[in-house]
C-alpha cells in the first residue's frame, strides 16, 4: 500500500516538475519577448498556456485518484492537497505569463520605448523563485523553501522601484502613457508570479515541519538565525 501510493506520488510530482519548467521558460520568454519586440515569441508562450492546462487537470485527476484509493491521513493526506494547491500556483504563473505575452505584442505595434533598466533581473529573480520554490517542494528542502520566502521582498523591492520610474516617465512625456501603461502590467504580472512561487514555499515548509510561516515574515527565516522571542514579565 505504502509503495503504491509513492509510485503515484511520484508520478504527480513528475508531472508538477514539468509544469514549473514550462512556467518557468514561459516567463523567461514572455519577458524577452517584451525586450525583443519578438511578436513570434510571445504568440509562443500564448500557445503553450494550454499545455501546462493539460498538466494542471492531469495533477487534479491523479490526486483525486490518490485520495479516493489510497485515503491518506495525517502528513500523507497534507502532501495530496499541497500538491492540488502548487499545481493551481503554476497554472495562474502561467496565465500571467500569458498576459505578459499579450503585452509584449502590444508593445511590438508603438515605437520602440527603452525598458526599464530592472525589468531583466527582475524577470530572473522570479523565474528563480519559481524553479526552487518547487525543487523545495519536491525535495523537502525547507532551508530553500524559507531562502524562497524571503526573496519574495526583493521581487517587490524591483516593482516598487520600477512603477515609480514608469509613472515619472508617464508624468513627463504623454507619448510615455501608452507604452507605459503595458510595461506596468508586466511588472504587476512578474510580481504575481512570484507570488504565486512564495506561495508553493510556504506551503513546502508547512508539508515537511508542520508550520505556517504565511503571513508571519520571522518565521522565514532559518531556525538557528531567528530571533528569540520576547520575554514577557510575570
């Protein structure tokens, strides 16, 4: 029984390994289609979206499978859900990379506009999270889960930064607004996604330690690098 249920186990994960690597081209391509001015590309990554659809139903099927034969408890039954909730973080990654896409077309038909000088590494900062946000998920890696979480801040730090700019090059320049309201959207875009990446870490924490580190920024951090809490008088 133990052994029937892995060998299917696995078979999800190889499945949820081939749709991060999907997202993961996906955003990498959506992106130098944006820098490129590459039509062809970007038509590319639309296309593929209904791959990594086909894969999301085919994790749903499997795991209803498990559950209905198998009828898992305890950390068993925590790991079929995480795996239904990382499959719905890669599929809505890639919906975003879709719209980025769409964008990256749009921005091919105006004059060339200079990029933001962060976008790049932004793009690769995300498409990181998402490569190791579920290596740590497969691998029970809770250290890299944790490194995930907090790399969200510098994604957000790059959104920040790079919203302020396009919103000055809008202020004064008219001829900026349209091309600037699209490259907004692809920063949104990347900025979800790495959402949706920190959002498979913390659920990869919560599957190998028991804990819920959401919403809780301490709790990203490594154990033996925490700060002790607060002591509070009697």
């Amino acid at each position: 029984m133990l052994k029937s249920f892995e060998c299917d186990m696995d078979r999800v994960g190889r499945d949820l390994s081939r749709m991060a690597g999907l997202v993961e081209d996906a955003v990498r391509n959506a992106v130098t289609a944006v820098l490129d001015r590459d039509r062809e590309k970007a038509q590319a990554v639309i296309d593929g979206d209904g791959e990594i659809d086909a894969l999301e139903n085919e994790v749903d099927r499997q795991c209803t499978r498990v559950l209905a034969v198998h009828q898992p408890v305890a950390r068993d039954l925590r790991r079929v859900l995480t795996f239904f909730h990382a499959a719905a973080d890669l599929e809505r990654m890639a919906d975003l990379a879709g719209g980025i896409a769409e964008r990256a077309q749009r921005l091919a038909d105006l004059p060339p506009t200079v990029p933001p000088d962060r976008l790049a590494s932004m793009a690769d900062r995300a498409s990181a999270m998402v490569r190791d946000g579920l290596n740590a998920f497969l691998h029970g890696d809770a250290r890299l889960a944790r490194a995930v979480r907090r790399r969200d801040d510098e994604v957000d730090a790059d959104n920040t930064a790079i919203i302020g700019d396009l919103i000055a090059q809008m202020s004064a320049n008219p001829a900026a607004v349209e091309p600037g309201l699209s490259l907004f959207t692809v920063v949104r875009n990347l900025e979800r996604i790495a959402d949706h990446a920190t959002n498979i870490a913390e659920d990869a924490v919560f599957l190998i330690e028991g804990e819920v580190i959401r919403h809780r920024p301490e709790s990203a951090l490594p154990a033996d690098v925490r700060p002790a809490p607060a002591r509070t008088s009697r």
